[in-house]
C-alpha cells in the first residue's frame, strides 16, 4: 500500500494551507484556510479549493488562523459532513474567527459594492464567500483532541496531536497509518511556533516521523532575541509619539496582539515608553483575549504563575478595547497621540483599513508591521515601503513612516526549523521532507541548509504535486 500526500495549497506560497492525504482505505485533508492575496485570484482559490468534499473521511485542523481553517465554512457548504479534529481552544477560537471572517467579508463587500455604486471605484461587485449562518455547521462537526491523546480518526489511520507553540490550541499533526500491518508516521508541523518566547510552551519534539511536512515561512531568515524586539518596539513608540503622531499596530488578533500587548505592558511598567492611551480596536481581539484566560493548559510556567498571581499580561492602566463601531469611529476621528492595535494582520480587510485612511498621509504618524506579510497584500506593499497604496480601492499618497519588526513573528525561523528537522530525523527514521507554506526564496535556502545538514529528500511541492510515501 502506498500513501499519497497532494499539495492543494499553501504550497510554494504562505496562505490558502490545504494538504490531501489518501490511503487504500481513507482520505484527509489536513487544514482548510483561506488563500490572501490579490481579490480576484483569491477569489478564484477560494471557490476551487482543490479538493472533492464528498471524498474525505476527515479534516484535521492545525490551528485557528485563517489561512488554515478559513475555508472550512466553504468545504461544509459543498457537501462535507464528516468530522474536523482539532484541539479544544482551536475550537474555541474558530467560533469567534471564523464568524469575525463571515462578517468582515460582508462588510468589506457592503463597502466596496457602495463606491461602485456611487461612481468612486471601477471594479466588478463583491460577494462574500460565506455568511454568518455558514458557520454554525462547521462548529457542529469539530472533534476537540486534546494534546498528546490517540485518536483512530479514520480507518488504519491514528491521529495524536503535539504542542506546536505557534498560537493558542496550535498543533503539530502526527498520523500514524497502517501500511500492511507495518505502522508508518506521517507529521505535519502546521506553523512552528519559536522557542523561548512568552506566553506559550516551546514545540514539542516528534519521535518516529518517516515523513515531515514543515513550514518555511521564515526558511531564509532568522530573528532577532526577545530583548531586541522589546527595544526596537521602544524606538518606534518614542519617535512616533515624539513627533506627535499615532502608532497604528496592524495585528492577528491571535496571538500577535496578545504578545504586543505583553511587550507594551512590560514597556511601560519599566519607564521605556510613554504612558499614552493604547486601543485595542478589533471585537475579534477581545474575544480572544477572554478565550486565552479559559486555556491556561496552553501557556509556559510565567505566563501561568502571572495569571495565578491575578495579574494578567492582558490588561494594563491605559489599556482599552474597543468593541463598538460608534468607538472605533471615534478612534479614526481622533488626532491624539496613540497606539492602536487593529486587524487584520495583513491589511486585507477589518477595522485596520479606516485607521489606515487616517493615518496614511501624515508624516507624523508611522504604521507599525508586526507579522509576515504575504505577497500581493496591502501588508507587503506597507512593507515594500510603496509610496502611494490603495486603501478601500483609492489611491492615496503613504507619508507615513514604515517600520518592520520581524521579531514579534509567532513562526520558527530559519535556525529553529533546521534544528527541528534534525532533531526528527534523530529520532527517525525521517526519510522525506517536504517544505510547505513558504515563498520560493526562503523555501530554496531552507532546501539548500537541509541538504547540506545531510538530509537526502527534501523537496519544493508546487500546488498540485504528490508526494508518495
């Protein structure tokens, strides 16, 4: 018996994370996210996923993000009713992510549909993907396994789930398929969290991998220490709040935000930034700051014992989150020195826009980038440093100043992920590599430092290729 793995997405690319799994017996989809990008391919990516609904025995679910589990509404829509495992704060976010992501599509749509309307904007009408009533169904079909349980998920196949330290309830998939009465170990690494960061435990260790499905996100880089991230977070407050200008932060509501708020806090409890007004301008954000206090089992020993003391890493003097959009309105009204931390992550819709609308021609305000921006999103043209970019389809002159911390990224770095490999492969026997969700840059230098690490398979999957096992 052979076992197949077909690439749908997040192959040679970072969004849209999509991988098939066939056996004689079984068929899984491992994670069903969105792809982001430009709006009509992601239109297009997101109405084929790629895969036959009807076909799959199981969906298994590495985390809440939305470029993995975005998609899952579209998949029960066209006729998918079996189980998607998942751990149980994975499960408990994505029934505020994926009903944030309903509603954002409408209302970016209800936007967009309103200035063609009115002559403002020449593009063809927007329709959401799905709407809110879509997501109750998916929720109904989610599994919670928590870590480190075995789980026969469908026939001959296993499936346990380990601690990947990327975001709350995130998951390393390890599979364990009977081959013939021989038991072969399929892991994917979902996306690697690092070490040493605060608020969640390191990866767990793999034993028994014959083939590892890893992220590549950061594949051609490493990042900065914690100390340095704190620091170079510092500088941009000073500046920006010495000029007198507004801090906007674009952030995933999971975990990023949280970790910004941790180093804001610990800022300004140690006298290095300005004691100014910080507004957490994003619903989704708050709901998920209240589901990270129902999972203490996620964290490390600080965070826990932090918790235990009754002071939350979440909440400071100064600190205020914004739920209504009578508030957020305000915000974008208000000139006063501040820092707002807004979704989405990459720009591509959310609160996030209208901060952008009014901070984006002021030279005395800077935009703040905290996370991986994809190709072809707002957030890699703030990165790209464009000097005229397109928010809500007008055209608009950036005299705000740019600043990229790479240091605040949730993803294993290029050191991280090769010490992973290495340390799955001593623990083996791990005779196949495939590098998923990552751009072909950083991809081919990973590939490059895993050949020469010894590793004698490794491979680029394009969207559409298999692997055979």
């Amino acid at each position: 018996m052979t076992i197949e793995i077909e690439f749908v997405g997040a192959a040679q690319t970072v969004t849209g994370s999509r991988h098939l799994v066939r056996t004689v017996h079984s068929t899984l989809l491992l994670d069903c996210g969105l792809f982001q990008g430009r709006r009509r391919l992601s239109r297009e990516r997101n109405l084929d996923l790629g895969v036959d609904p009807t076909e799959l025995d199981a969906v298994v679910l590495s985390h809440a993000h939305i470029d993995h589990s975005g998609a899952l509404p579209v998949l029960c829509k066209r006729g998918f009713e079996g189980s998607i495992y998942t751990t149980p704060a994975t499960r408990d976010l994505c029934a505020v992510m994926l009903a944030d992501a309903a509603m954002i599509q409408q209302a970016d749509a209800r936007h967009i549909n309103r200035q063609i309307e009115l002559g403002r904007l020449d593009s063809e009408r927007v329709e959401p993907l799905y709407e809110l009533d879509d997501v109750e169904p998916v929720l109904k079909q989610m599994t919670s396994l928590p870590y480190h349980r075995v789980q026969r998920i469908a026939e001959g196949i296993d499936l346990t789930f380990l601690d990947a330290g990327h975001v709350l309830g995130s998951a390393i998939t390890v599979l364990d398929i009977d081959d013939e009465g021989q038991r072969k170990r399929l892991v994917f690494s979902g996306d690697l969290g690092r070490n040493g960061m605060p608020i969640l435990r390191d990866p767990e260790l793999v034993e028994g991998a014959m083939a590892l499905l890893l992220e590549s996100t950061y594949g051609d880089r490493s990042h900065p220490d914690r100390e340095s991230m704190d620091e170079e977070l510092a500088v941009a407050v000073q500046r920006t709040l010495g000029r007198g200008g507004q801090l906007l932060i674009p952030s995933f509501a999971l975990e990023r935000a949280q970790e910004v708020i941790y180093s804001l806090n610990r800022l300004r409890a140690s006298g290095r930034i300005p004691r100014v007004p910080v507004y957490v301008d994003s619903p989704l954000t708050v709901n998920i700051t209240e589901i990270f206090r129902l999972h203490s089992e996620c964290f490390d020993s600080e965070t826990r014992a932090l918790l235990h003391q009754g002071n939350s890493p979440f909440q400071f003097e100064g600190l205020h989150y914004v739920s209504t959009v009578e508030d957020s309105i305000a915000l974008s009204d208000n000139p006063e020195p501040c820092i707002i931390i807004a979704a989405s992550g990459m720009c591509e819709g959310g609160r996030v826009l209208h901060h952008l609308k009014a901070v984006v021609e002021d030279p005395k305000s800077t935009i703040l980038i905290v996370g991986f921006q994809a190709e072809h999103t707002l957030g890699r043209r703030l990165v790209e440093r464009r000097s005229r970019i397109k928010v809500f389809g007008v055209e608009r002159e950036r005299n705000a100043d740019v600043v990229v911390l790479n240091g605040f990224s949730a993803h294993a770095d290029r050191n991280d992920l090769l010490a992973y490999a290495k340390a799955a492969r001593d623990k083996g026997p791990l005779r196949h590599v495939a590098l998923v969700h990552g751009e072909p840059k950083a991809q081919r230098a990973l590939s490059d430092a895993l050949q020469a690490a010894g590793f004698l398979d490794v491979r680029i999957p394009a969207q559409g290729d298999k692997l055979t096992i």
